[in-house]
C-alpha cells in the first residue's frame, strides 16, 4: 500500500522517522512563498532516484506550492505543484538532454522545458510536454596531439646554445680578473700568466658549444621539429 501523501503547515513541522531523501530537505520541498509543505512519497521517490542516477545535485528551483503562492507566481489553476508532484530543476549543472533522458527513466512523465529562465520541469504525469528544448550543446573535442619535441631542459640546440654563452662569460670574466689581478700587489701577479692561459681555455669552449649549436638547428630542421 503506497505512503500516504502528508501536509504540513511549515516544513519545519515534518517529523524526522518520516523523512527519508537523504539528498534533500523539507526546506528545498516546501512552498517558496509559504513555508507550506506537501510530502507526496511516490513523487519524492522519483527526485530521489533521478538524483542517485545522475551523481550530481540537483538544485530545486520550485517544488510544492500553496494555492496562495501559485496563484501570486502566474501558476496554471490545475497545476501539478499544488499535488507535490512537479519539480522544477535548473540546468546550471547538468546537460538538459541527459537530464531529461535520466528523468524519463526514473518515471517521470511531464516535461516542460524553459531555456530562458535555466530549468526543466517535471512531474508525475500524465505524458506531456511544452515550452522549446534547450539548444544542444557542443561537444568538446580534444586537442590534435602535437608532434613530440624535446624539452627545453633537453633540446641540443639549448645546451649548445647554453654552453656557448657560459664559456664567452667564463671568458669574459677571465679577462676582466685578468686586468683586476693586474693591478693588484706583486704577490698575485705570478697568476696572471695561467689566466691567460685560462682565457683561451674558455674562448674554444664558447666556439665548441656554438658549433654544436648550429649543428643542432639544422638536424632538427631536418626532422620537422621547429
């Protein structure tokens, strides 16, 4: 034998052993404008498994309304909110077309669709349905995966480019200690011979690293990787 469909004046007044949607509240079931609520079973049975079915919340836009409510919200005089058995859904977080495929699954038999203002009606029936289906909406592809190159951390072109500048400081910086130890007291100046030395030590390192450099970029333009 079916629950019986219930009525309180506020939702606070629901008692707890008879609320069993654990994914909703009375709060989110009562009348918007009254606080009024109407515990229809099979209809909330519904909502329930259409919230289990997509995994997702559902945010509940409207569900019963009193008659004063209705009447003040431009409702239809038969309208299904009035029995507890209508909800509407916004779309903020779903997309319509499944949505409304998971609705017709769980039982649901009235639809009314409103893009404009974001949300799916439904109720328990009879099979109808009004208003203009949401535009679809587009799928989103992946990406052309890109030819595989090497990282900067890993291009040849960067390490023989890397090198060459890191010998023409080295050298640079040789020359520079070369000229300061110069000028200083007699007892360095002993090492100034060997930072010269130094020194072109440094200036074939930088013309290695740039050659290995040019010789990178243009295998590398060879194989379509720039």
């Amino acid at each position: 034998m079916p629950d019986p469909v219930r009525t309180y004046r506020h939702f606070r007044e629901v008692p707890d052993h008879l609320w069993r949607w654990p994914n909703f509240s009375p709060a989110e079931i009562a009348c918007r404008g009254t606080g009024q609520i109407k515990l229809h079973p099979e209809a909330l049975d519904k909502l329930q498994a259409l919230r289990e079915r997509l995994g997702k919340p559902l945010i509940v836009r409207s569900a019963y309304r009193s008659p004063e409510h209705n009447r003040a919200v431009g409702g239809a005089t038969r309208s299904k909110h009035l029995d507890g058995t209508a909800f509407d859904i916004a779309m903020a977080n779903h997309d319509p077309a499944a949505f409304e495929a998971a609705a017709r699954e769980v039982g649901f038999l009235g639809f009314g669709f409103y893009p404009r203002s974001g949300f799916i009606h439904v109720d328990l029936g009879p099979a109808r349905q009004w208003g203009e289906r949401f535009p679809i909406r587009a799928t989103a592809f992946a990406a052309e995966t890109p030819p595989a190159r090497e990282s900067l951390a890993e291009s040849r072109t960067l390490k023989g480019g890397g090198a060459a500048g890191v010998a023409t400081l080295g050298a640079a910086g040789v020359e520079v200690a070369q000229g300061v130890l110069a000028e200083t007291q007699t007892a360095v100046l002993p090492l100034v011979p060997y930072l010269d030395t130094l020194r072109w030590v440094f200036i074939a390192v930088a013309l290695g690293g740039i050659a290995v450099a040019i010789l990178a970029r243009i295998d590398d333009w060879r194989r379509g990787r720039r």
